[in-house]
C-alpha cells in the first residue's frame, strides 16, 4: 500500500503545481466527505505549507518578470 500512497502523493503535488484551482477543489471534496482527515495539526502545518508553497510562487514569478 505504500507504492500506491507515494504514487497518489506524487499526482497530487503535481495536480497542486500544474491546475492549483482543480487541486483546490479536489482537496475541499476531501475535507467535506472526511473531515476527520483534516483534523488537528495536519491540517494546520498544511496551511503554513500552502502558505509558504504561495509565497514562493510569488517570488518565482517576480523573478519571472525580472
């Protein structure tokens, strides 16, 4: 089973870098039909992950633009 949470892993990091607003979606599914999933700290150290994924992309695209 830890092949297949690894591979379910890798798709989602790339869905959240390629189509964030269908990740978004996707993820919100998730939390409405199990939110005992989103519970507790998880689910805070993944808004500062979020938080911190956000503010990188902003960095990039300024670099973008530079």
């Amino acid at each position: 089973m830890s092949n297949l949470d690894d591979s379910i892993g890798k798709i989602l990091l790339e869905l959240q870098k390629d189509d964030p607003d269908t990740f978004k979606k996707l993820m919100k599914r998730a939390q409405e039909e199990n939110p005992e999933l989103f519970e507790g700290d998880v689910y805070d150290e993944n808004k500062v992950i979020e938080e911190y994924n956000r503010k990188v992309d902003e960095h990039d695209k300024k670099i973008d633009e530079n």
